[in-house]
C-alpha cells in the first residue's frame, strides 16, 4: 500500500473528512486531498504530523511495512 492510499485508508477508518483532518494537522483541506489523490509528493512535516496523530510508525504510514506500530511501542 502506497502512502496516498495509506492516509486515505486511515482517515476513513477513524471516520474524519478531509477537512477535520486538515484542521488537526494544521494544513489545507486541499493539501490533504492533494495527498491522497498522490498529485503531490508529502514533506517529512506531512509524513511527520500522519505518525503523530494517527500513531503509527513512518514506515507504516510510508507503506513499507504492514507493522504500525511505532518503533518505540511495546509489541
């Protein structure tokens, strides 16, 4: 799974629009559409704010692996 589709997947399992995530990340509802739709490459800010808020490592968010669990969660 590739970021875009990561986010998205996320976004829609914590049942957020858009724009309530846009408001928590401090970013555009259109940036987060743009992300999503994968029409723009995220920063490490953007890549950065996902992990945070969602809790789950970069690589998972990144979709390198299927693991979300942050690195430095007890497993």
């Amino acid at each position: 799974m590739k970021f875009n589709e990561r986010i998205r997947a996320l976004r829609e399992d914590a049942d957020k629009t858009q724009t309530e995530i846009a408001v928590v990340l401090g970013m555009s509802q259109r940036r987060v559409s743009r992300l999503e739709k994968a029409d723009i490459q995220p920063t490490l800010s953007d890549i950065e704010k996902y992990c945070m808020y969602f809790n789950k490592s970069a690589d998972y968010i990144l979709g390198y692996t299927d693991n979300p669990m942050p690195f430095n969660a007890k497993q």
